[in-house]
C-alpha cells in the first residue's frame, strides 16, 4: 500500500508542537488591521489550539 500524502495547503497552515498539539492561526487577522478596533485586535491575537474533531481531521491531513 502507498504511503499517505501530507496534505500540502494545511500543512502551510498548521503546525503540530513539540508536545503533540496543533496550532493554527485565529480568523480575521488578513488585512484591513486599520478598521478593527484594539479591543477587537486583541480577541484575535495569537494562535488557537485544535481540539476535538477538528484536531482529527487535521491529523489525518498531516498525516500523523
């Protein structure tokens, strides 16, 4: 059998830790940073761990 492909669009944006977590980067922080207040900035600070189904899905795409 064939060894499984990592799936290359989310390996660019997932990384899996040191201890085995999987990071990816929070929503809304593209562009535009000008319009969106401090407040709202902050919220969206920073990276967002994957937990549950999400986590598995993104596991089998990394193929790990």
């Amino acid at each position: 059998m064939p060894k499984q492909k990592t799936h290359k669009g989310a390996a660019k944006r997932m990384k899996v830790t040191g201890s085995g977590k999987i990071m990816t980067r929070k929503a809304w922080r593209g562009h535009n940073r000008s319009k969106k207040s401090s407040r709202r900035w902050r919220r969206v600070d920073g990276d967002l761990k994957l937990e549950g189904g999400n986590a598995k899905n993104a596991r089998r795409l990394l193929g790990r």
